[in-house]
C-alpha cells in the first residue's frame, strides 16, 4: 500500500510524463478490458495460462532430472567426475544464450522454451540436491547401517530426508530463475505469454499494460513459491526445530 500511495503521489506531482509513469488508478482501468477484449489478440488469462503451463513444464523436467542427478553426484565418484565439469562449464552461460540454437533446432514451439527453462533452472537443484546428500550428519548413516540398513535404505531414510531442506531451497531458487528465463524466451520468440505481451506493450508505449503484465508474473511468480513453501512444510515437518 506504501508503494501504491507513493506511486500515486509521484503521478499527481507530474514527477514523469503520464505516457512513461500513468497513475495506479489510470492503470486499474485497463484491468477489466484486458479480461474481456484482451490485448493483441488474446485475453490476459490467456497469456497467463500459456506462461504457467511452460514455467510448470520447464520446471518439473528440472527438478526430475535435477535431483536424481544431484544425488548420484554426492553418492558416486565417478559420477562426479563425469558431470561436474560439464556443469560447471555450462552455468556460467546464461540461458538465453542457448535460444537461439533451440529455435533452430526446435522451432519457436513449446519445447524450444521449455528446455530455456530446465537449462535455467538444472544447475541449481542438482548443486543444492549433491550439497544436501553431502552435509547429512555421518552418525546418522552409521546408526543406520548398524542396525542392518542396506545402501538402498540408508539413501531413502536417512540420506534424502537430511538433504530435503536444500533440495526445497534450490527448488525454490529454480523457480525464479526459471520466470527470468521464460520471459526472456517469449519476448525473443513467442507469440502469446506474459514475456510476449510486456514486449508487445512496450513497442507500442501501453505502459499501463506492461505494468499489469509485470504484476501478473510476480503474482503467479509468488503463489509458486508458497506451494513450495507449504510442500516443503508437509515434507520437512522437523526444519526448524531443535
């Protein structure tokens, strides 16, 4: 509310120019045209179901991958030794620099945008899953090996419950890079989702727009991380606690 009055104050001072910084209320107006008429074509719900649909999908494929990957890193040497210089050598590319190249292999469809995503977001789960697997106290993995635990129950009862927390955690940090990724991706090439409809408005200066659109993907962004929140509270009831 503080920014909103702010906001409000900045535009009734003619601090910016209507055209670059339009008032919250003149910008409310365009909320219920965006609804019903919508905006090049398409209505906001429309954008903002293509847009979650591809962050839901980009993000499933890295955390499927992501964590199994993780695990085996922290529990094989060799696996470490394989993986981890592809990985290291791959993070420091920032995604958008692989688009390209998906699109020539793939098309500006829905799979060229997806694996943006799961790029964006696969190094950090599978860094946070092996640093997890990695700090589970070691007395905990011998209590269970000394009463009869095999390797495979050591891994599922011990192992991934103790990595769990920094699983959630790079989960969690996924999910905002796999946003940053998507929008990009659809401003380079889409033609419907909230990336492509902030870089639609902005061409033709409809700033109130562009404000509702960057609002709807804080929004969604938002409700994403209180799923993770209340799934990690559900799966690691015990974080916390003494």
């Amino acid at each position: 509310m503080a920014l909103l009055l702010v906001w409000q104050l900045l535009a009734m001072a003619h601090a910016f120019s209507p055209v670059v910084l339009p008032a919250p209320i003149q910008v409310a107006r365009e909320i219920v045209p965006l609804f019903t008429t919508g905006y090049g074509g398409q209505t906001l719900l429309t954008d903002v179901w293509v847009s979650s649909a591809r962050i839901l999908a980009g993000f499933l494929a890295a955390a499927l991958l992501g964590v199994p990957i993780g695990i085996w890193m922290a529990t094989s040497e060799w696996a470490y030794q394989a993986i981890d210089p592809l990985l290291q050598f791959a993070r420091p590319v920032p995604p958008l620099a692989f688009v390209p190249l998906l699109v020539l292999w793939f098309g500006i469809g829905e799979l060229s945008k997806g694996l943006v995503i799961m790029l964006g977001t696969l190094p950090v789960v599978v860094i946070n899953t092996m640093s997890g697997v990695r700090s589970t106290p070691p007395h905990r993995v011998q209590v269970a090996q000394s009463l009869g635990a095999t390797r495979w129950q050591v891994l599922r009862h011990v192992v991934v419950p103790s990595a769990l927390p920094e699983i959630f955690t790079g989960l969690r940090v996924g999910i905002g890079i796999g946003w940053t990724c998507l929008v990009a991706a659809e401003i380079i090439a889409a033609t419907s989702g909230l990336g492509w409809l902030v870089q639609l408005a902005g061409n033709e200066v409809q700033v109130g727009i562009v404000f509702l659109a960057i609002a709807a993907i804080g929004l969604i962004g938002y409700a994403m991380e209180l799923g993770l929140r209340l799934l990690e509270r559900a799966a690691v009831p015990w974080k916390g606690r003494a």
